[in-house]
C-alpha cells in the first residue's frame, strides 16, 4: 500500500502544517481551499492531520501536568496514529482527566469541521422549474398531425395553452380557440409563444387569425403589432419577410422602425383583400399587394385527405421504371438525404463564394401536411454563388431515355436580374456538356440547358412566386441532340390539368455526366453555383420516357379536382 506522502502532493503537506504552526496568508488560504477542492484524498489527509496534531498538543498538554501519565508512542512511520501507553492513574484523578479529555476531544472536532466544510466547494441546488402559467382564454382544439420540437410546452387538445414558453410546431396544423369568438390556425414549421396580456409572438410560420368579433389578443410579428377587429387576417414570417394578408374584414397594422437614429411608429389599415410586406429591421416603408386567400388555411384539413402528397409518393414508388427517388422524408438528415429507391444518396454541397454562410432547411413546409420538403439556402447578394444545397455523393450518369419530376415552389431572389439563374435539378461536365434540366431563368422564367454555349431554352411560362407546382421533363438523347417534352401545373391555380409547356422540342445537347446537383448546379468550371430559391420535393427519376396520361395519374394523387 502507498504511504500518504507519496501520493499527496508536497505543496499541500507544507500548507497544511503550515496552517497548523500559525495563521496563513490570504494567497496561502486561498491555495489551500483550492487544493482540498479540487480532491477528495486531500482532504481526507488534511483531516487526519489536523486530528493527529490535535492529539499529539492534547498527549503533551497531559504529560506537562501529570509527569506519572506518560504517553509513549510506538515509533511511526509517515502519519501513521501513535499507540500511547498509559500508567495506570490515582483514582482520585480519574473524573478529572476525563473530563479534561473529553473537553479537549470536543474542541478537536468542532475545529475539523469547521475547517472542513470551509474547505469544500459550496454547492448550490438549482431551483425547481416554476410551473408554467396557463393563459385561460386559449385552448388546443384540435390538431391534425401534429409533430411538436423536442422541448416545446405544447399542451394536450382540450387543454389551456401555457404562457411564456416556446411552441415549434415542426409538422402538421393545431386550432388554438380564443374563448368562442375567435381562433388561430397554426401550420407547421412555425414557432411561436404566448406572453401576458393576450399577445402572439409569432417567430416563424403561417398562421391565420379568425374572429367574429374584436378579439382579446393581438399578434406581435417582425416589430409589428397587429389588430383584428374582426373578420380573417393571414400572418407569414420566413428568412426576415413579413406578410400580412387581409382576408376578410379590416385589421390594423402598427409597426416600429428605425429612421435616423429615431423610433418611428406607423399605423395603417388593412381592408378587403389587402396584403402588406417588409423584411424585418428595415426602415424601408412596406410593400403593398393582392392578398393570398389561398394561401393561408382557414379550417384544418382532413385527417385522411383522399388526396394528397403521400398518395402520390406511394404511386411514384411502385412505378417499374422508377430509378431515383428523392422524398425528403425521415428523422435525420442522412434519410432525408437517402435515395428511396436507388443508391445515389445526397450530400450537402456549400458554394465556393458561400464561406459555409446560411444552411439548408430540411424541414421546410411541404405543399400539404403529409409531407416535408427542402430548402436550399441562396444569399442574398451574389445569390448565383453563394448558397447550400444538396448533389449526389457519386457520379450519375444519364440514360438515354429520360423523365424527370418534381414539386417545386419559387421565390424571386432578392438580387434578381437578368444573369439570375437558380437550378433545381442539373449536371456538368465542363464548359459545354451540362444537363440543367429545371431552372429558373432572369424573370422567373421556366428553362433548360442541354449545351453551355447555347441559348437557353425557355418554356414561356413565368413562375409565379409563392406558388406550387408539379412539373415533369422528360428527354430522349440522341448524337448531338435531345427531344424534350415538358409538363406543369400550378397547384395554387386551382386545377390540376397538365399544362405542356414544351412539345416534342429539339434542343442542342445531350445530358452530362456528372454528380447530380438537387436545389444546385455548377458553373463552367465545375464549381458549385446556381442554388434553388424556395423549396423543392419529390424528385424522381426514371429510366424511360412517360406520357401524358400516365403523368396525368399522378396529379390526380395529388389533388382533387375543383
């Protein structure tokens, strides 16, 4: 067994007898209180000490007055505890010596333990979580596939919404019921919370207010208060945009913004049909616009659509000729980058200009609640090389016979231009061998590039921002030539009829060879460029060329007729 000095450390057996001989200075006190923290063995050998010195002053105090009481001790080794012997006493001593020991023995041990809890860290429990305080006036009503964040204070249906916490909603849509008069539609991703005095802080999202009279809350959102009197209002927050849509009825809109180091508030009115938008922060007045009643739901959906995202999905994937599907769906981000279907799995890709700024969002909000699409992140400024999205992990090489498809949702970059390009699905292989099979062109306009060197080959047909829609490209390569055939609906248009946009057209080129590029592509160097703008979902590819009518089916998955 190890002798206490060789593992205690030599400072600390100088402090410590130091300590004993006389009072220590405040550096040497605070080393001391260091070392017995930061060991448990150090502190057990600074108490064993100090009882041993205590001892050893209590044996010599006997000794000086009863020179017959000698206490000899058995020659010891380190700090090992003496063994005294005692000469038997006078009986009339007894009561005396014992009582003096017992004195002695007390004062002792009521020093150690002062000493010792000096010497141990203080430690403080932290204090319980208070319960969180239930605004009354609101309650969960109902939900309709829900998926609640780790850590959110969502409460269960029925049940009062609690104050002051956090609520993501990462799925799904929840009615939360303003006493019998109002209520709020809530659609998932959004994140918000409830304050004191009947305020929404509403974060991030797309929510709809309905009231049939003057509610008793109001919605704060990107510095702004809003106030419905009555009637539906619709409320957006995404990547620093605000929107507010007036639906029905009129609501008032206050807004605080900065102007030469001033504090401005505004009021306006919104009436009818009316839409206001700002980017958060800024002292730029709103921009006004045409509401979007379609845009923003007014009741839940069904809980078992006859139509929908994962009826389409489920088609998609039973199909034979099927070799690449991209659903986006999963817990993690690795299944979300999986290929359902083959094993040309997805990686992340950060443009060269990018320097990592900005992430791709993998839970973005899908055309419906069944599902959940991606979206790549584009900058703001230089957008054509600053971004993050996702390419294959290996190479894929094109087939002769060719269809490609998928949903897709635009939105103008902020640095819209004529050199605006932003691609959705694409390869390269060089200067001129390219396959930019969806892209979004200057204008928002619908094109493809097969060539590099050539024009680019437009569909006369705008994307229009916000909306979604289903789009279909099929290719069969010849030499030097491709035939394309191409076809879009505008889910937010109302039907679901197949628009063909590009009929039997031949184009220069043939599709490249490349990593395939999701929500990217790549420039004539190969490095990465051209990031998506919106969001991107089911992308399928197959090895043949599908007709109209069999596209046709999956629309009609999709949605219902009107």
């Amino acid at each position: 067994m190890s002798r206490p000095d060789d593992i205690i450390p030599r400072e600390l057996q100088d402090l410590v007898a130091a300590a004993c001989d006389g009072p220590l200075s405040d550096r040497e006190t605070e080393r001391l209180e260091e070392l017995l923290a930061d060991s448990a063995e150090a502190r057990r050998f600074y108490l064993l000490y100090l009882h041993l010195h205590g001892e050893l002053h209590w044996h010599q105090a006997m000794a000086d007055e009863t020179p017959d009481l000698a206490a000899p001790s058995a020659e010891g080794h380190g700090l090992r505890i003496p063994t005294p012997t005692f000469a038997r006493p006078k009986p009339d001593r007894i009561s005396r010596l014992r009582l003096i020991g017992f004195c002695a023995s007390a004062l002792v041990a009521v020093i150690l333990l002062v000493l010792a809890y000096r010497a141990i860290p203080e430690r403080q429990r932290p204090p319980s979580p208070a319960p969180p305080e239930l605004l009354a006036s609101a309650t969960l009503a109902d939900a309709v596939q829900p998926r609640w964040a780790a850590g959110s204070a969502a409460p269960a249906i029925g049940q009062p919404i609690p104050l002051d916490r956090p609520l993501v909603l990462e799925r799904g849509a929840v009615e939360i019921a303003h006493g019998r008069n109002a209520r709020l539609l809530v659609e998932g991703p959004s994140t918000f919370r409830y304050l004191p005095g009947g305020r929404i802080d509403f974060e991030s999202g797309r929510a709809t207010f309905i009231a049939d009279e003057p509610p008793d809350s109001l919605i704060e959102v990107g510095g702004a208060t809003i106030e419905l009197t009555r009637g539906k209002v619709g409320v957006s927050a995404n990547g620093g945009r605000v929107e507010v849509h007036a639906l029905e009825g009129e609501a008032v809109i206050r807004r605080v913004r900065s102007e030469s180091d001033r504090f401005q508030e505004t009021e306006m009115k919104l009436t009818g049909r009316t839409a206001i938008a700002w980017a958060t922060g800024s002292a730029d007045p709103p921009q006004t616009m045409p509401a979007d009643p379609a845009g923003f739901a007014t009741a839940l959906p069904d809980r078992l659509p006859s139509h929908s995202v994962a009826m389409m999905r489920e088609i998609v994937a039973n199909h034979p000729r099927l070799i690449h599907q991209y659903t986006f769906e999963g817990t993690s981000r690795l299944e979300k980058c999986q290929d359902k279907r083959g094993s040309l799995h997805l990686t992340e890709a950060v443009m060269v200009g990018g320097r990592g700024r900005g992430s791709l969002d993998y839970t973005a909000r899908g055309f419906d609640l069944t599902t959940e699409a991606i979206r790549p992140h584009r900058e703001p400024v230089d957008g054509n090389e600053n971004g993050t999205a996702l390419q294959s992990e290996v190479v894929f090489r094109p087939l002769e016979a060719m269809t490609i498809e998928l949903l897709l949702r635009y939105e103008t970059p902020e640095d819209a231009n004529d050199e605006t390009v932003a691609l959705a699905v694409a390869t390269r292989d060089g200067e001129r061998a390219c396959g930019f099979f969806v892209a979004a062109v200057g204008e928002n306009h619908l094109s493809l590039l097969l060539d590099g060197q050539a024009d680019w080959v437009e569909t006369n047909t705008t994307l229009a921002a916000q909306h979604w829609y289903y789009l279909a490209v099929t290719l069969k390569a010849g030499e030097e030539k491709t035939t394309v055939n191409a076809y879009l609906v505008d889910l937010a248009g109302g039907n679901r009829e197949l628009q063909q946009v590009l009929d039997n057209r031949e184009v220069p080129g043939v599709p490249a060879t490349s990593r395939l590029g999701i929500g990217k592509g790549f420039d004539y160097a190969g490095a990465h460029a051209y990031p998506w703008s919106g969001e991107l979902d089911e992308v399928a590819v197959y090895d043949a060329v599908l007709g109209a009518a069999e596209l046709q089916t999956h629309v009609d998955a999709l949605r219902a007729g009107e």
